[in-house]
C-alpha cells in the first residue's frame, strides 16, 4: 500500500479547514485520520500543534473518525531535499512541497502499522 496526495487543505486562513477535510473523508472512504503535528524541533508541543491539535479535535468530531497524530518534524526539509536533488524548479517545489510531505507522513505510519494491520 502506497501513500499519495490527493490535495492540500490549509488551516489558519480565515475559514475553517474541517469541511473540506470531512468531504474529503466521505468521499474517499476515510476510516481513519493520519495528521502531522508539527512539533518543535526540541520536541516541544508549541503554539503550531496546539493550533494543529483544535483543528483534529475538530476533524474527529465532524467526520467521527480515529485520528492517529505523527510527528512531522523536519519531513518538509527531507521533501525539499529530494526535490532539490531531482532538479525540480523552486516554483514547482513550492507548489508541490506540502502534498508531497503529507504523503511521506502517512506512508510512514503506513509502514510503522504493517501491510496487513488495520
């Protein structure tokens, strides 16, 4: 099984994230939430993922799925990295960077979950 990104839902821009995300959810089938968190580099949970965590609380309420949380700490670096060694344009990496992190993420919780496991 493969992680791939189908879109990027922003939070913090004026309108809530939570029904896009909920549609989102419907629509593919959702049986459970996988959400980066982004702590701080020193492992702190700062202003980012208390933001972050009220979004899923929100998440898991509207869709009333499990949400599993991942440390996504320095996982855009690592995109970046990739991208930058692939050659990619600064303004294709921007656009891509974020779809492309979310999908490391959960193919990571993929793998830490097994093939198999549910």
């Amino acid at each position: 099984m493969t992680a791939q990104p189908v879109e990027t839902v922003h939070i913090g821009r004026g309108e809530s994230a939570v029904p896009r995300i909920a549609e989102l959810c419907r629509h593919y089938g959702v049986e459970r939430v996988v959400a980066g968190v982004p702590f701080e580099l020193s492992g702190r949970a700062g202003k980012m993922v208390r933001l972050v965590r009220g979004v899923l609380a929100q998440v898991e309420e509207a869709t009333g799925l499990p949400v599993d949380e991942v440390d996504e700490r320095l996982t855009s670096r690592q995109v970046e990295r990739t991208l930058l060694e692939a050659d990619v344009s600064r303004a294709r990496r921007k656009q891509v960077i974020d779809k492309l992190a979310a999908a490391l993420i959960l193919q990571g919780w993929l793998d830490g979950r097994g093939q198999g496991e549910r």
